[in-house]
C-alpha cells in the first residue's frame, strides 16, 4: 500500500490549478498544527488497514516543498513506524524551483524524500508568465541541477498544449529537460478545468488554448521526442528511462492497489474485510485539524470503474476479471467494435489501450463504462 500526504498551502495560485490549494501566507501556526493532524489521522487510519507492506509516500499539495522539513521527517517517521516499509520504499515529495524552496532540498533528503517531483512546467520565461509560476526558467535549470546531486531520483513536471506553442519550440524544450538529468519526466496537456483563472480567460477570449490537431501534434512530439531519449511512455502522461525510475506511488493507483489518503481534501482506498472503503478527508484545514473524513464502502460496480480508468493509463492494462462488474468480457460488443477501431488490444486476458487508443483515452473509457 501507499501513502498520500496532501500539502494544501501555496505561495500563490497558479491560474490553471482547480486541486484543494489555499494561499500559505498567515497560516503559519495553522501548517504547524496541520503536520500534527496528520500524523494523528495515519495513526487513525492504521487500525483500518493492519499490519502492511508500505511501498510509497508521496507529498503532493500544494506545495509541500513550503513544509518545515522536520515536520515531513515526522511524517516519514510515523509512517515507517506504523506500517511495514519496503526494502526499497520511496519517498516523493513535490517542490517548485524557486531559489527559496531549492534552498530546503537538503532538509527533505535528511528527513528521508529519496524522491523529488520537480514542478519545472516550462523551461520558457514567457510560458511561465503565462502559467502564473513564481520562477523564472533559470531558477528552473538551477533547482533541477541542485535535485539531481541532492536526491537519488528526479521527475520533472512540464505543461505543454500552450497557447501558440510550436512541436519545433516544444521539442526543444523538452531535450532540454532532459539534460538537466531527471529520469523521469510528466507532460502534461494544459487542461482548463472549470472554475480557474484559465477558464474565466478563456471565457472572455483572452486566452485561446490549441485546437485538436495543433494539441495532438505535440502529443505526438512528446512521444517521439522522449523515446529517442530512452524514455518509456509507461502511463499516458509519464515517461521512464528504465522500469526502477517509474513512480511507485502513482501505480499503486493505476493497479488498483490500496493508499492512505491524509491532509486536507485527500482521498484513500482500503481494503477491510466488508469491502473496499473509500476516505474523503474534509477539504478545509480547519475542518481537517477537527478530524472530519468521511468514510464510504464503494460498490462492485464503483470498484470495476476505478479499476478500469486507473488500469488503461498504463500499457499494462487491467484483467478482465478486475472488471467483470460492468459486464465487460473479450467478446462483449463495445470490446470488439473497440478491438476493430485499433484502440483496443486484441487480447483475451486484459483490457489495453493501443497507442491511438491513449490519444482518445477518455473518451475510449466513458464508451467501455457507459455501454458495456
């Protein structure tokens, strides 16, 4: 099983941002007694899910780089001591590339981060601008350089699908980043999710995101570009060079395996003996501190659906058997016309998405779950 620990506050909101995120500024005696609160729900949620294996930890937010590094090590250390780490467990944490946050590496990498998710999201002073990062490219190249001497594993988040970006200008980018020594590396299409600065842009036509065609030729840009590199698209957004550099923590998710979900809006899945429970953490601090979560058994049905979006994001797929709730089967009508369409694999054990199938992935999982 793994761990997600959510780290609400930010220095500032990034306009394409719709996660549980709330400005870090006055709240520093809240964050003190937040870190308190989630030692004591893991402590909570352990007598849920027993004696496990614990396999991640995973700090996302937020910004959880903006954390005291002591708190996280005590974080890390309940967490170490209330379940049963991994030879090889790994610990994520996810940081911006200001001066300021690369300033604390050292301090995570004591308080056990072996892993850190660098939020680059462009290598592009315009592109940063336009997103609302509070770095420039060169504080960008500079964080990346100090993380990779600091943390055994780097990842590196970029944002492309930007207004007027070219495959040429995109590409370039993109080598560029992988120079800067990661072994991993998240591209991720700019999505304008409802109720974001973006969205109210676009709205009122100050910002025109790419059309399909545009978008779906950085896609491919993307692949080609990573590939030549040595990088395996082994999940739609997420590229490894080598199978030790994927994220452990994000294919607890993608197989269906179990996590604790703590901090403000987390969520969880475990497995106890009357079900699979799902854990909604109250989305407000204050709340959270309070102790409100929520608690829920989820369905067979919610389960095979959960299972059959996380299952196709990755080219391993997800048995037939893990889905058998919707109906789905190899020879059920959508599978076939899907198999037919060459978004589907021909494969009598596991659902998979081809290559054209991940471009449509969407739209390829609403078909299966609405029309089996």
């Amino acid at each position: 099983m793994g761990v997600y620990v959510h780290w609400p506050y930010c220095a500032r909101i990034c306009p394409y941002c719709d996660f549980n995120v709330y400005k870090a500024r006055g709240r520093e005696a809240e964050a003190a007694e937040l870190a308190r609160a989630i030692v004591r729900d893991l402590e909570a949620q352990a007598e849920l899910t027993g004696p496990r294996e614990l396999v991640s930890v995973f700090f996302g937010g937020g910004t959880p780089s903006l954390m005291d590094p002591d708190w996280t090590g005590e974080i890390v250390a309940a967490a170490r001591r209330l379940w049963i780490p991994a030879a090889d467990l790994e610990i994520s944490l996810e940081a911006n590339p200001t001066d300021a946050e690369a300033d604390r590496f050292q301090g995570f990498r004591d308080a056990g981060v072996n892993r850190l998710s660098l939020g680059l999201q462009s290598l592009d002073d315009g592109a940063l601008k336009l997103l609302g990062r509070n770095h420039d490219a060169a504080e960008g190249r500079r964080a990346a350089e100090t993380a990779a001497g600091i943390f055994p594993r780097l990842s590196v988040d970029l944002i492309y699908a930007r207004p007027d970006q070219t495959p040429q200008a995109w590409a370039d980018e993109l080598r560029a980043a992988v120079d800067l020594g990661a072994e991993h590396v998240s591209p991720y299409q700019l999505t304008i999710e409802d109720g974001t600065a973006f969205d109210r842009a676009v709205r009122r036509g100050l910002l025109v995101p790419p059309a399909e065609e545009p978008a779906a030729e950085l896609y491919e840009t993307t692949q080609a570009v990573l590939e030549a590199a040595g990088f395996e698209a082994y999940e739609v957004s997420n590229h490894a060079r080598g199978e030790a550099a994927r994220s452990r923590h994000n294919l607890v998710y993608w197989r269906g395996q179990d996590y604790v979900g703590a901090g403000p809006g987390a969520h969880g899945r475990i497995t106890t003996p009357e079900g699979r429970l799902a854990t909604t953490a109250a989305d407000r601090p204050a709340d959270y501190i309070a102790g409100r979560t929520n608690r829920e058994l989820l369905t067979a049905q919610d389960v095979a659906e959960e299972r059959l979006l996380g299952g196709l994001r990755v080219g391993e797929g997800v048995a037939f058997e893990e889905v058998a709730a919707l109906g789905l089967t190899p020879d059920s009508p959508i599978v076939r016309r899907l198999v037919e369409l060459a978004l589907l694999a021909d494969d009598a054990q596991r659902l998979r998405a081809t290559p054209a199938g991940g471009r449509v992935l969407d739209s390829l999982t609403t078909a299966l779950a609405t029309e089996a």
